[in-house]
C-alpha cells in the first residue's frame, strides 16, 4: 500500500498518479512509475514578490547578432539575453553547423560562448569549426551530459550564450529515465530556462522531429521557450528555410533564406531569384505564384503532373502543399469547373522544398493541373495568386500590392488575381490564362445544365 500523500511520477511522460500501478495511465507504458522525491503536502511554498505594472523597466534589451542577416531577420534582430530559443530540424538539415556557425560570430564580436556538446565529441566540433570559419578561444565546449553538470559549468564561465546539441542528448538525476524521454527533456528545459532567467543568458537548444516532422518531445515544451524556430529543406538540395513558428520577441511565421555549401551556411540575398533558378520556359504545368512567408513576398514554382491513373484508384500525391488542399482544389477543378480528373493520377511539386500553408496558392495549383492535363502552358511573364472557395469563388489575398511589386522585380509583367469588382469564378481565370474554354457558373458543371 502506497504511503499517505506518495506521489508516483511517470519516467516516460512525467504524468502523476496518486497510487502505484503497472502501467501509467496516461501513456501506457509499463513500469515507468516510481515515487517522487517529495510529496505535495510535504514540500512548503515559497513566498511570491509581486511588482506593481508601472515599475517594471521598459529599458531595451541589447542584442547579439548571430552572423545571418537572415537569421537575425527571423529572431527579430538577434539573440536576446535571458530568452531560450528551441531550434528543430530533421538530421542532417544543418542544424549543428547554424549553432557553431552563430557561436564563432559571437565569440569573434567579443562574447563568449559555451557548447554542451551532446552528440558530437569537442574533436569533430574543432575540425568543423577549421573548415567554416577558424576556431575562437572565447568559445568553449563540454563534453557533460548531465544538465546539473552543464549549468555549474555555465555559471563558472558567464557565457552570453550556451547552446545545447540537443536537448535529446541531456538528463538530470532529478527525473528516472534515459536522455530522449518526454520527461527528461521537460526537466532539463526547465532547468535551462531557470537559468536563463536568473542568469540572462540566451540559451540555443536544437532539437530532432518526428516522422510527422514535429518536434520529438512534449508539445508543451513549445510553449515555456521563448522562440521555436523550424531548419526545413531538401537536403539533396543546398537551399534551407528557418521558420518561426514562435517568437516573443519578434514576428513569428517569418522565413529566412539561407544556402548550404562546403564553407558552412551563408544569406541568399535574392531568394526569389534562388527559388526560380533552373525553371523550364514554356513548360505546361509549371506555375510561379508570389507566396507571402512571414513579412517577406517570394517568387515560388508550382509544378503539376497529370496523366492517367495506373491503378484502379487515382492518386493525388503533393510535396509542399498540404494534401487536404491539394485534394480540394482538385475536387472544385472536376465539380465546378468540370475538368476530367476522375480517372487521374495527380502529382503536385513546390520547387525548391519550401512548404506553402497560406490559401493563396489555391489557384496556382489549379492553373498547374488545368495546364498539364491540357498541354497548353501558363503565358510567359505571368505570376498567378487567389484562393479558392468550394463554390468555385475567387478570394482576395492580403497584400497584393507587395506581390505585384515583388513580381514585376523579379520580371513578371502580369499577375492574375481576383479582380475585387464583383464575384469572379475559377473558370474565368483559367480562361484569362487560356487554359479554360469557358467561364463556368458557381455550382455548375462545365457541359451540364
């Protein structure tokens, strides 16, 4: 019989439970729970200070750039003290050399920095830092494992900014279970964000995703960090996208452009030009469409692919769009405007590896399709935008001044969008890009009554 007010822990995703059981309720997991070290109504509160509104400092937060135009633009202007700062990226995508990419700028500048080298020995790391830009004696790297160990370590050198490569590769003695577990890596970033605070020092974790490229972790740990920021690309290709999906301290969503080469990564000045290197002139189904990605306006291709299906089931297969809105605009093409897409396979392509959320690029992906399964290409200097209503209306976009101006920079001469003077229909936009016969009316289908 468990003791009066023993609390049970679960090693694997740190939920409570009042009593001892063989498996955890919460996560299902066999002989994760064991006693606290303490229970609830043993431990005493401590007394809360509480500061008048009006008395806190407005006093501007002195910034430490990373060394990346394009990183700094993400982050809002730099690494900010106090604040910790979760990066995540699928192996391989080029996160540890971003980190000691930004450690070498910041040591060079005058600072000081501190790895907690986790998953690669201090030797691979000086080798790497050789090859990217010279090895700084202001930056120093610890091979301990253990958070506790990392923090006193850190407290011993002041540093302006310790990263940690990864948060997956850490653990403390305060929570049973191995480096990697939900509740390990919950523990030790709330250590880290303790320090951080009583400190101000800006902390950098890196962090590994899922098969579902999420963070691999618990979503919570989202939201007691200050900023998350996503390293996404192709890794066959040399362009990288750092995405804010969160950041206190700047606008999130934004998107930084970066290339990755043999010297480390480096700015793209002009992602739009970068993003439309190599694209076929006059190809049918090819469509380049002015995305919004944060503040920011890029110049993206859209590729359709359209033939007969090969197996008794059609297949709609899309790489940077979203599926759901691959398979609804599909379904508005065969509906409403009456395109023959029953009987085939569709293959959608973002050029480049950047995934587009925004509903804008509706439209370019029905001009991409209508242009491949008619063979008629998209006119030459035309940049396509608008979203699609299940009725076959077309909707505005948001910005559309700075896309036409983005556009015509990057040699675009016409850009088709919803007008605005009235209702307008996906079939007359088809029509205006020659890839439609007819405009068709809402909630009809093209040759039926």
């Amino acid at each position: 019989m468990a003791r009066k007010g023993t609390v049970h822990v679960c090693s694997d995703c740190g939920a409570q439970s009042p009593t001892w059981m063989g498996m955890c309720p919460h996560c299902g997991a066999y002989g994760t729970l064991h006693p606290a070290s303490g229970s609830a109504a043993q431990r005493a509160t401590p007394a809360a200070s509480a500061t008048p509104l009006a008395d806190v400092s407005l006093e501007d937060m002195p910034r430490k750039g990373s060394g990346f135009s394009e990183v700094d633009r993400v982050l809002g202007g730099g690494f900010v003290p106090g604040a910790v700062l979760l990066l995540v990226g699928e192996p391989g995508i080029g996160k540890s050399t971003l980190t000691l990419q930004a450690a070498l700028h910041v040591g060079d500048e005058g600072g000081s920095v501190l790895i907690a080298a986790g998953e690669e020995s201090p030797k691979r790391i000086h080798e790497r830092a050789r090859r990217l830009s010279g090895v700084s004696s202001r930056v120093l790297v610890t091979e301990a494992r253990d958070i506790d160990a990392v923090l006193a370590a850190a407290s011993s050198v002041g540093p302006d900014l310790l990263i940690v490569d990864s948060i997956q590769s850490v653990a403390t003695t305060d929570v049973d279970g191995l480096p990697g577990r939900p509740a390990q890596i919950e523990a030790s970033t709330g250590k880290l964000v303790a320090f951080a605070r009583e400190s101000g020092t800006s902390v950098l974790m890196t962090g590994h995703v899922t098969k579902a490229d999420e963070f691999a972790g618990p979503r919570s740990l989202e939201h007691e960090v200050d900023q998350v920021l996503y390293l996404e690309g192709d890794r066959w290709r040399n362009l990288r996208f750092l995405r804010a999906v969160k950041n206190r301290f700047g606008p999130a969503f934004e998107v930084g452009v970066l290339t990755l080469g043999r010297d480390g990564l480096a700015d793209v000045p002009d992602p739009s030009t970068a993003l439309l290197e190599g694209r076929p002139r006059g190809a049918a189904g090819t469509v380049v469409a002015p995305c919004a990605e944060g503040r920011r306006i890029l110049m993206v291709e859209i590729q359709a692919l359209v033939g007969p299906a090969k197996f008794s089931t059609p297949r709609l297969r899309s790489r940077g769009i979203p599926g759901e809105r691959a398979e609804l605009v599909a379904a508005v093409l065969e509906r409403r405007v009456g395109l023959p897409l029953a009987a085939t396979d569709i293959f959608l392509n973002v050029v480049g590896g950047l995934d587009l959320t925004e509903p804008g690029v509706d439209l370019p992906v029905a001009a991409a399709i209508a242009s491949s399964l008619s063979g008629r290409p998209v006119p030459e200097g035309t940049a396509v935008i608008g979203e699609i209503g299940l009725a076959a209306e077309l909707r505005q976009v948001s910005d559309l001044k700075r896309r036409e101006e983005e556009a015509r920079r990057a040699g675009f001469s016409r850009v088709v969008f919803p007008g605005g003077k009235g209702p307008e229909l996906l079939g007359d936009a088809l029509a205006r890009l020659g890839l439609a016969a007819r405009s068709t009316a809402a909630g009809t289908v093209a040759g039926a009554p």
